[in-house]
C-alpha cells in the first residue's frame, strides 16, 4: 500500500512539474515591403528586465525566423540589421504556438545619407561556413574598437559587460586565425581590422572547443609587391571628443614580406548621474539628494609586426606579433544634500570618488609561426 502511495505521489510531482514547464514557439517573417531580409538579428527579452536575451535568432534567405522553447510570459522583440531601423515589440506568450506574420523594416534615411560607402566588396560575404563581415566597407563603427564592430555583426551579441556570444552561445574567438591572448576586444581598434570572419558551422579540422562557433578577427596586412604604406585620421565630437589614426608600412619581395603597423584611438567619456531618495527609519536622514559627475578619458594604442617567408609554392612560415598600451584618466565626484524629515537643511558633502591614471602595457603576443602545406602546383 505504501509503495502504491509513494509511486502516486511521485506521478503526480511529474504531472505538475511537466505543466510548469509548457513552452511555446514564436515565428515570423522579416521584410522590407518588398522582398525577405537574411541576417536580421532576433532578440526576445523579459519585459520586467531589458538587458538579459532569453532567446536569440537570426533570418534566413527567406527572411523566417524561429524562436524555440519560450515559456509563458511578457517579452519584448527587438528586431536590429545595420542599415534599417531598430523596432520593438512586446508579446505575451501563452500555451499556443504564436505566428507574427511579415514585418516590415525600415531604411535608416539618417544613416543612409550620412554614410556613404563604395567599394567592390560587399558588406556581407557568403561562406561555406558562415560568413564574413569586411570591416573596411563598414565606416560607421571606424573610430570605435573591436566591440562596437561585433555589435553590428548579425548572430553576434554582446551584453553590457563585453560578454561575447554567437547564436546564444560563447565562441571560440582568434586573431588572424590563431589562438591570443587578448580577451578585451576594447583593446583592438576597429581601424586595424580588415575583417570578421563567422563560422557557426565548425567542420572537424577545427579544434573540439570551437563546437559553439568562432569568431576570427583579421587585422590588415599589406600584401602588395614593393615598398607601400597607408595612413588614416578620424575624429568625431559629441559629449566629448574622440580621435583616432593608424599607418602601415609594408615591404615585400618575392619570397619576403615585412610590414609594420600602428594605430591609436583617444576618447573621452561624460556621465551625470541624479539620483533622490527617501530614508523612512532616519527623521535626520530623511531625504538624500545626490549628483554624481564622471569624467573619462581613455586612450588604446596598438604596435604590429610581421614577416612572411615563402621559399616556395608549397611552404609558407609566418610570424606575427601584437603589443598594445592602454591609459585612462578619470575623475569621479559624488556631491550629496541631506535633509530632515520636515525639509530642514541637515548636510552636504562633496566626495572625490575617483581620481586616478591607470597605464598598462599589454603582453607582446606571439600569433603564429608555422610552415603550412595548404598550396598545391597548377
């Protein structure tokens, strides 16, 4: 009879733990009035908290989408795709399968007509892999750093702490093709990448921990034969000013390749913060007034080294190396008025919060030094 008993018991915590887990699917279709958009960005979040992705998609060629294992609630769907208006939805979730339909985007006018881009690449290349993002047609994000470039990337999120992920999940991110030592993407200027390469779909001669995906990020090499070089200057003004530049030097011959390069980027920070709260167990500390002032001022400054050796069609070494300095200036200050329960004057102060300069040296890495057996005779 116990044994009976126990086993209804146990049925019966199933039944109600499998209803507590009902979930539903949310579907749709994106377009710009006219034909479907690939590589919109699908973003579902709790409408109670705006900065945690409970799922994530992104549109096929057809311009479908697919939200899988949603469970019952209020969310907010944010549609993004550089180039056309970010819209947001709210939704509630239920039992039922839910079917949005099309949904249009819109041109961004502001940005179309302000960025103006020629080049013979395209924006977003095809691969049997994923794709890649030529950085170098996108000048919108050029003063900015590695970062800023991946939050324009679609299935590429990143979340308020530089948290990195691809389609929800964390990648395995490379430099140049090669494992490195930076893990703050802020360390690398957006005008020293050439481009962003998305493999979401790993084949088996990538290592096992690429399973989630890979992000390889490519600087810019000069392989043109002969002595060349480039230089780039940008600036911007808003809050504060930001300014940015870059030069390479490269010299190649026919079995030698030596390049040099250097970029920087400056900017500066401002952030007011007021903030007014009231203290009911304290009659002296009732209301408390506070203004907090941030003033910042970051600087990133990045040194390349290569040098290629091709002795013959089939042989290639390569070396590569990447040091970087970083320096902030900030300065931080707290004032805060309190008051008694009656609004009487009780005190005030002024703290420095922060006020310090931090400089760091970043670790020269060593990228690659190999001999690849990848050519074959024509």
């Amino acid at each position: 009879m116990m044994q009976k008993l126990s086993a209804l018991l146990l049925l019966l915590l199933m039944s109600q733990f499998s209803f507590g887990q009902k979930t539903s699917s949310v579907k749709g279709t994106i377009s710009d009035g006219k034909l479907p958009i690939e590589f919109v960005d699908v973003i579902l979040k709790q409408a109670s908290d705006s900065t945690k992705t409970v799922s994530y998609a992104v549109t096929d060629v057809s311009g479908n989408f697919a939200l899988e294992n949603i469970a019952s609630g209020d969310y907010q769907l944010q549609f993004k795709l550089i180039g056309f208006k970010t819209i947001s939805q709210k939704i509630k979730v239920t039992e039922s399968p839910i079917s949005l339909g099309t949904i249009k985007l819109q041109n961004d006018a502001n940005l179309l007509n302000d960025v103006v881009v020629k080049s013979q690449k395209k924006q977003i290349q095809k691969t049997d892999e994923g794709f890649i993002f030529n950085a170098v047609s996108n000048i919108s994000q050029i003063g900015g750093t590695a970062t800023d470039m991946l939050k324009s990337i679609p299935t590429v999120a990143v979340d308020a702490e530089g948290g990195i992920t691809l389609r929800g999940k964390s990648p395995m991110i490379l430099i140049n093709g090669k494992n490195s030592a930076i893990t703050n993407m802020d360390q690398i200027a957006a005008s020293s990448i050439e481009s962003i390469e998305i493999i979401s779909n790993p084949t088996a001669k990538y290592d096992a921990n690429a399973e989630s995906g890979i992000i390889n990020i490519k600087l810019k090499k000069n392989n043109q034969s002969g002595t060349n070089g480039a230089v780039a200057l940008g600036a911007g003004f808003g809050a504060k000013g930001r300014i940015n530049s870059s030069v390479l030097l490269n010299h190649k011959t026919e079995k030698w390749n030596f390049g040099v390069g250097y970029d920087n980027r400056f900017a500066g920070r401002t952030k007011k913060i007021n903030a007014d709260r009231t203290n009911y167990f304290i009659d002296d500390e009732h209301y408390i007034h506070q203004n907090r002032s941030d003033q910042r001022t970051e600087g990133l400054q990045n040194l390349k080294f290569n040098v290629d050796f091709t002795p013959n069609d089939k042989n290639s070494f390569s070396f590569e190396a990447l040091g970087n300095i970083e320096n902030q200036d900030n300065d931080e200050t707290l004032y805060t008025q309190v008051n008694t329960s009656t609004n009487a004057f009780f005190l005030t102060a002024k703290d420095i919060l922060w006020n310090w300069n931090v400089q760091k040296l970043g670790n020269l890495l060593l990228l690659t030094t190999e001999n690849l057996m990848m050519k074959e005779k024509v």
